[in-house]
C-alpha cells in the first residue's frame, strides 16, 4: 500500500533511533541539554554516549533543553522543539537539508 512509506521512524525498531543525532554533538551541548532538564551527568565528565543516554532516558531533550544546547553550539536559540532539533542534527551532518 502508498500508506506504508509514510510513516519512518514510527515503530520503535531497535536500529533507527530518533535520538541517534545526540551523541555526534558532543559533550558540550549534551551537558547543556541536562542542565536544563535538572539531570546529573556527573562522573560522565567528556563521555557524550553517556550522557546521551541519560537524555535518552528521560525521552529526549525538552524545549528549553534544546534551547541550551543550540546556545552551547554556538546555532541560533529560536524557533519550535522541532526546528531546533532540525538545527542541531544538520549541525552534525544528520539533518535533511535540501541546501547543498
């Protein structure tokens, strides 16, 4: 059916993890993303796969968690949670930029 390539990223498959963009930003905006949110990332000092995990966890970075991380990585603040999550991936190579 048209219907069944609608729907990526839906079905909770182990491989395509909609969170997958985390880890590549690095610990800085990552540690960012937790202080906003009120989590701990003690003891994960420079380990972005932990502290990516943390935010995992916790159902991914909220709002002002998104906020704080595009501030850490130097990208504009504005814009709705999908907008900044959209900045955040193509500030890695992971987002769907039509611009070359």
């Amino acid at each position: 059916g048209e219907a069944e390539e609608e729907g990526e990223g839906e079905e909770e498959g182990e491989e395509e993890d909609p969170l997958s963009w985390l880890e590549p930003l690095g610990p800085r905006p990552l540690k960012a993303m937790c202080k906003a949110m009120g989590l701990s990332y003690y003891g994960f000092a420079e380990d972005a796969s932990a502290i990516a995990d943390l935010l995992r966890g916790r159902g991914g970075p909220t709002h002002p968690a998104l906020r704080e991380a595009c501030r850490a990585a130097g990208l504009p603040v504005s814009g709705k949670v999908a907008e900044l999550a959209a900045r955040l991936k193509e500030s890695v190579g992971l987002g769907g930029s039509e611009e070359g």
